[in-house]
C-alpha cells in the first residue's frame, strides 16, 4: 500500500475535529499547548517510513513512557516483575484505590499510575542509576538520548498530590521498596519525556516485530514479552476507553494526557497519532479518530 | 496444517492436567459431573472440522450463552442495544455492585452477568417468544434446535440469589423493563443450553467470517458486529482473567462454568474445549491450558 | 414543667418552615400527604400527656417501625439476634451493599433497610404468625390492635426493587434463612403501620422507663435491651444525618420518611414530632427543627 | 459516693484481663510499653479527685489527642471548622477512602486520621506557631506544658505511609492548604503528646463542665461547642466499636491506640482509663472494660 498517501488522507479527513476536546490543563505546561495541530506517522518492519501533519512537531509523551517503563523492568526483572503488578484490566478509575486495599498494594497492572509507580521502584532497585537505563533504551530504539522537559517534570512533582497518595498506599503495604520521593522523582521523569510521532512510531517497532528492533537487529525483548506489552496494551493501554479501542481500532495502543497515541500491527508496523484535545475518557480527539480511520482504510485490525 | 493431528496432539498434553481444579458446585446438576472429561474441536471458515477427545459430550454451556444473547440482541436493536450496557472491562468481580451505583444500573458489559441480565430484558421487549428466537438462532448456526438441561435451569432459578439481587438493584434504576421473574426466567434458560464442543465450535463459525456463517453463507450479524463481538470476547470474556487470556491466548474467547472455551481466530475458524475441572477464575484448567497450547503450536494468536 | 405551653410554642416556632422539603415520592400513596401539616406529643413515665397542631392526625410510620421489629426481635431470640445483625453506625448509604459485601451478608445494624429485612427474617423463624406478634405488641403498648395501610404496603411491594436487590443478595450469603417474598412481606407490612404522634409518644414509653411500659407497668425488653435500642437510636436512628442529630437533639432518635421523629428522653418521656416535608438525608424539616428547639427550650439533651 | 473505693474495686475486677490483647506495634516506641499495666483516675466538675494503678504512669496518648486538636480548631475557626470536615460517624476503617472520593476529599468527621489531618490543616493556617497552642491549651488546661516523646513522634513520621497517602489524596482535591509535611509533622507531634490518666481527667474538665475548666473558671469552648464535641466523641470517639460503647459504656469517649480511654459525664466529671494491650478494634481490653464496669456499678450513663 502507499502508506504516505494513507496517512495524508486520513490527515485530511480529520482535519475537523482538530481542535475539538479540551487540552490537558492539570500542569500549566501541558494546558498551553496550541490545540490546532495533528501528526501522524508509520514505521514498517520492513523499514517504510510515512508521515503526515505535524509529525515532527515535539510534544510531551506522558503515559506512553509506560510502555518504555514496563520495557526496562521486563529487561531487568522478567517474570519477577509480576510478583507486585497485575496484569488485568482495572475497569474504572475510581476503583484504583479500592482494588489496591483489597489486593494489599498490589496495582491490577503496569499501564495504571499504581502500576507504573511501582515499574519505577523496581526499576530504582535494579538500576544504580534508572535515568541512563531509561536514556540507553531510548539509545537502542533511536539511536539517541531521550529528551526531557524539565518544566513538564517540575510541574507534575509539585502538583501530582495523588499519585503521591498511591504511592505512599502502596508502601503502606510494603510493596515499594524505595524512598517515596525517588520513584515519584523517577516516575515524573519518565512523564516528561518528549518526542515527536515519527520518532515513536520508529521506537516501538520491536513490538510489531517479536521483540527485536526492526532498524538494527537488536533484540530489546523476547518475543513472549513483545506479545505480553502487545496484550497489556489491547486490554489496558487507554485508560477507560480499553473496549471502545478494541472494537474501533483493533490493536494494541497507549496513549497519553499529551495527546499521543501510539498503535501497534502486529508483524507490520507502528502507527503513532498525536493531537492535543483530548475526549473525556484522556484520549486524543483526533488521534483517536486517526487510529479508527486508518484501520477502516487498511483492514488492519487484528479481529 | 494437519488440525486433527494437532488437536491429538494437544489433548495428549493436556491429559495431565485434566481431573485438576474444582468443578462449580453451586447447583447440583453442574457439581456431579465427572472431571475425567476432555474433548476438543475446530471447525475453519473453509468448511474443515476436526476434534479429539470427548468432543460429543454434552455439557452445559453457561456462560458461553451470553455470546448467543448478545447476537440476538445486536440482531433485534443494533447499536441501541448499547444504551444501557456499556463495553469495558469492569475489574474485578466485586465491583459489580459498585460500579453500578456509580454508573445507574448500567452493567460495564455484556459478559458479567449484570450485562446478561439486560439483554435478556432487551429480548423480552423485542421478541414474543424469546426461547423460540434462541431456538432459530440454534436452527440457524447448527440446522437444529437448542437443547436445554431443565435440571440445571431449575436448580439455576432457586440458588440464584445473587442474580435476583443484580436484576432488582438494576431495575431500581429503571434500567430493566420488564418483570424480574421474566428477565432471570430467560437468563436461566440460555445458561441451560446443552452443547458440545464440535456443536459450539461449528455454532460461532460467524464470528471468524465476518459475520456470515461459514455453513450456510447466512448473515448472522454485520462484519462491524462481528467484530465488536471479538473484540468484547477478547477484553471481557474469561472473567477477572481477560489480561492472562490475551497474553496467553491471544484470541477472543468465552468461558463457561460448564468447563467450556470458545476461541475464535478471525478470518480462519473457530476453536472449543471442553473440561469441568475450573481453576479459581471459574475456567476450564484443562481446556484452558488447550488453548494455550494450540496457540503455541500453530501461531494462531492475534499479537 | 408546663409540657403543653411548651408544645404549643414550639409549633408556632416551626410553623414557617412547615410545608418546606419534599415529600417522599416513590409511591403514590406517600407523594399525595399535604405537606400543610404538623404535630407534636409527648407521653411521661409519669403519665403526663401533651400535644400541639396535628397531633392526632394518622400517617405511614415507615422506619419508625424498625423499633418495634428490633423489640419484637429482641423479646424472641435475645442477644442472638445479633448473630447476623451488626450494631455499628454504617457510614453513608452508599456503602451498604460494598459493607454487606465485605462483611458477608451481615448488615450494619437493625436501623438500615438491610438489617430490618434481617430482623423480618429472624422474627418469621421465631413466630408462627409474625403479623399478629406486631399486633400483639401493639395491643400491649397502646391498648388496641395495630392500623395497617394497604394500599402503602402493596405500592411498596411492587416498587421496592432496591430492598428486593439487598435481600436477595443477604440471601446469597446464606444469612437469611426464610423465602425472600416472606421476609419482603413482613417488611412491608410494618412499614405500613399508621399511628399519629400522640400514639407513638405513648407507644415507646418502655424506652423512657428501662424497658417496663409506663401505663401498664407491663416489662416489654430489660433493662439492658432498653438500653441498648436507645444508644442505637442515637448512632444509627436518623440516616445520615445521626451526628447532627447527636449534637443539635442529643437524644435517642429515629424517624422515617412518612416524615414522623420520635425522640427519648430516657428516665423522662417519650416525644413524636411529625411532618411530611423531608429533607436531603430523609429527615422530616419541621419535625427534627421542632426537637431541636424543645430540647433548647428544656435542656434534656443526654449531653 | 465514694469515688477512691469505686475505682479500686474496678481496678480489681479488671486485673485478670490486664495484660490481654496486643500492644500497638506499628512502632517501636509503642511495641515495647509492658502490657501489666493499668490505671484509671478521675476528677470531678466539683474538684474531687480519684485514682487508682498506674494513674500516674506516663503514656503516648495518640489519638485522644484528636480532641485537644479539634478543642483547638472550634477556638481558632468556630463553625468555619466545619466547612471541611464532616461530622458523621464513618462505617468502617475501609471506607475512608472510597469515601473521601466521594464526598470529595472532606473527610467524614474529626476523629478519623483523614479528619485530624484536615484539623492539622487549619491550625497550621490560624497559628504562626501551632505546637505553642498546644502548649498554651496544656497550660490552661493542666497548668503545665505538655511533654512530646520525640521518639514516638520521629517513628510515626518515618513509618506513616497511610497517612501520608491520606493527607495527599485530601490535598488532590484542593482540601487542605499547607505543605503536606507540615501537616503530617503537626499531626505526628499531637499523637506524640505524653500524659497519665490522673492528668487527661483534669484536663478535660470542661467537656463535663459546659465548656469552662472546673479548676480554673476559664471558658475553653462554649457551651455548644462542648456538647459538639461530646457527641462526635459518643458517636466517633472509639474507632469502629462506636456503638457498642454508646450501649455498653453509654458515654463520650475517646480512645488512642497508646491504651487511653477518656469518658465524659456531662455535668459530673471525667474519667480516664488506660491499659497497653489493644482489642481489635484498636481499643485498650482493660481500659474498656473498666468503663464498663465503672458504668455498671454507679449507673453514670446517658441512656
């Protein structure tokens, strides 16, 4: 297919709705934001590149940075990682604090900020220095340091009054074994990552590739850990709107309060989609819409 | 590929396992059942069939029958359907009663038994005779009627003391129309459905094709339908195991208490087996670990 | 004191909020109650007697019934009545199926809907004929046989899906032993009992008077068991609104939402405002101002 | 009546229990207070005191402090106190989360952990120097400064995780104004306060006396505030075993995980009881039982 002419027709199509939703407004950073811009783009396998809109335009990654979290801690802990992390759907938001009392601290899975809070403690206790592992990764994936926005992390440490109430709970049953401030420091951090879609869409492509990295060969995770993220993502990778994803897009996406969405085919490619308006389940308008649309034109869903 | 021998295969390896776990015994009809029983089938959209075991034996499907309930009920009001069921995950079990609180009577989907219970209601209002649109349905996807085991429906209606209190709390909100002995008269017929595995495995061929059964080339339900049926299977349909499911499995699928699991593979056919034994999420040990092996030998997996 | 001047004042002092909040309207037979209305009475150990406004104009007793299905209980089965019924305050309503839940079936206390329909249960084990040991309560606390209101106890069977909901799912836990429409029945017939304030402020004389029923010197429940239904009154007796009500009445209360409040003052009197206008928490607006300035004017408050 | 022999001979029937239950063990500080001890004194709103064990042994009096910081919060804000925090009764322990997303981070009363946090708060914002209105409240209240047990203090601060989660949850709604810890330091110093039972039943005097310390003359709170406080304590007072002392004690009291018991009776006196070993309520067995049976033998309950 001609994967630049897909993505400028959906580009086009989606034009309308750039704009729409409201911009996350919980950091001040993040809230001015213009919403009037839209990116996407494509890595194959294979190693076709497409791209459309804004696709080179930087932007704060937010929760995508889970999947780069949860990458490490396969790397460094393998199945361990799952004695203090669930790997089930949460259902909604509000039952996180609920469930955690009930499974004593034990968060239902690495893509909800309980999870990733306690990602980010392991991951303090297996690296000396968690900041480089997250920098060396990014090095494997693109070939460069990450980088971050040091406003971006500010912001989210002196306002994130409730991820520091799930982390102190979690402690409180002893599944954190780290000082509260460093994996809330580590865990802002990873948030504050920027990039842009093209650069995501070459990222992630080890996971439409059993786990090595299509550019270079490297293997950054075994094939059965690429198809564990691949299903974390499907079941829990965009917050409440898990099923809608499912069903609408087909494929295994994270997204983030930034406005990104990335969606993986399977054996394929790597599609990212970033807009900053986001619907009320914290999903990007038109990133989402991208998503719905380029899977109706492709066929390529995984049902 | 050889699916007979491969079906052989599997059942060889599942031998051990098989007579493990617990059989439900909640009703007595279901409780005595002897847990030395496997069986296993496929039947692909290009009309092959194949199966192993006990794959003529007839169990009681439970839950399995949701994915009836809900294609009648996509068939008799389409999308509207949807107005009060919703289509996430919804946690762990013990949300249920929470989330519907929260939520108005509006059961999370229609594979927890809150969401079962309002579409049998739907299927009150759309058909006269609901048991006869079942029946169709069955004459339709296996060219015979439904049986029904009116022990277990019996023994279904006078333990069934938490789905009264589902269907009244829901009804409290106005979200179920009509009488409440209707409504869990119905839900207890479906559960009663007696089935085996080649009969299931040949029923839901619509759900791997499309939305047309692979038998007959009727439309059963739109493309669009089908797939939102999967994709449903795959987030919400093995109870608080769905993530596990995907990982391992990596196809939608739906369990019963029975001791069935049905998966489809899109686009090349589907799969059920077969055995009472349940572990501790209220699925087949054996034919779980069946599934999983099928997968692993043939690749067969979604991510 | 001059308990009638008192009365009389306090009536006037309400009579600008009466006809003030709303009146119950999830049956018909309580939304039709012109809310113009008023009384008060009180009844001392002592045998005096006072009343003001409507005192003796019949209503729906609702909730106040519970106290007599909790002496009736007590008088059968003792301190095993609190087998399966707790005797905690319960927080808001909102909780109560997430605190069945956790506690299995075991509701807070005899005063939430949960706990009365488990009393109902507890008194259809202990007596043949469950109607006439109300009436036979009756008959000891006021001389004559208790007044029904049909058509109330048929509008609540047929809408009390909520209460339906709770007692199937006590049922569920095995902690209601009779049939579900037995104990429902019980339960809406003793919220159908009619009295007016000058009965009821005679009827509860024994919880003034250490269990021993002031006219009659007839003992109906010990000391202890006195007691123990005055301090639940106080913690658990007017929804939740009991704090507010411990601190501006500070007296052992309970109320119902045919818009009655009864209040002891133990060692002193029984008194039963009444007014149909409720307020937020289900609490009669001109009755719970009316107790608050009676014990202003008198200084019997406990604290 | 003779109050000396009163207490002896309680102090005598609750010998055989002392040293039963478990000691608080979250800390050290707390872990290694020998349970064979006991002490019970009281004074009089007429000055006659009475004491009998170990009436003057020192002890961390933890959450009895709560009242000394609400007696506080009433001088400091008057009713503007209760804009933020409730005055109801909770349920259970589990609930104050689910709860406080509910009722948007306004915590259910005063003398949970959520509500002191809240009272910590607004001190910290009415006093330049919050720890000397402690003090000066000791000083008019018991003619002393109050001692602080710096090594239960820095204990409860490194090892209080819940609270720490609590405070920022609160905070994430917009409810509490000050650095988190500064607020958990003020907290953790109150629950650090050091007095013997003779000294709590002097210093709460004026809970008994309508508002005025009996030694002194001097109005703490008015009247309405004091009975304000008697009735949290009657309703919240004692954790999750509220209404069983409103039955079996009939009196405000307030219990702290150190072993106190401080009981009011309004317009007589103050009583307080302390023993080591806790129930699982968190209330002291011996403490509770000597108000019990104190109740019993003169009588002085509210009901």
């Amino acid at each position: 297919m001609n994967w630049q002419s897909i993505l400028q027709a959906v580009a086009a199509d989606v034009a309308p709705v750039v704009g729409g939703g409201r911009v996350a407004n919980y950091i001040p950073a993040l809230a001015r934001v213009p919403m009037q811009q839209f990116g996407i783009a494509l890595a194959t396998v294979d190693g076709e590149q497409a791209a459309a809109g804004d696709s080179h335009t930087p932007f704060s990654i937010q929760s995508v940075s889970k999947v780069l979290g949860l990458t490490l801690g396969l790397q460094a802990l393998g199945p361990a990682l799952w004695d203090r992390i669930g790997r089930e759907p949460s259902g909604n938001p509000f039952n996180s604090l609920v469930q955690l009392e009930r499974e004593e601290g034990k968060p239902r899975n690495p893509f909800i900020n309980a999870g990733a809070l306690c990602v980010a403690d392991r991951l303090l206790s297996a690296h000396e220095d968690p900041t480089k592992a997250f920098n060396d990764l990014g090095c494997s994936l693109l070939g460069e340091v990450l980088a971050f926005d040091a406003e971006v992390e500010r912001s989210e440490r002196t306002s994130g009054f409730r991820n520091a109430a799930l982390a102190n709970f979690i402690k409180s049953f002893g599944q954190i074994d780290n000082d509260i401030d460093a994996v809330l420091g580590l865990y802002y951090r990873q948030c504050s990552i920027v990039s842009h879609c093209a650069g995501l869409a070459r990222a992630f492509g080890y996971l439409a590739n059993g786990g090595v990295q299509p550019e270079t060969g490297q293997r950054i995770v075994s094939r059965e850990q690429a198809r564990r993220i691949n299903s974390l993502m499907l079941t829990c990778g965009t917050y409440d709107a898990a099923g809608e994803f499912a069903f609408k897009v087909g494929l295994p996406c994270k997204s983030g309060v930034g406005g990104a969405i990335v969606a993986v085919v399977p054996g394929r490619m790597v599609l990212c989609a970033w807009s900053p308006g986001l619907d009320e389940t914290g999903n990007s308008v038109a990133a989402r819409l991208a998503m719905e649309l380029f899977v109706s034109r492709t066929g390529l869903s995984v049902f």
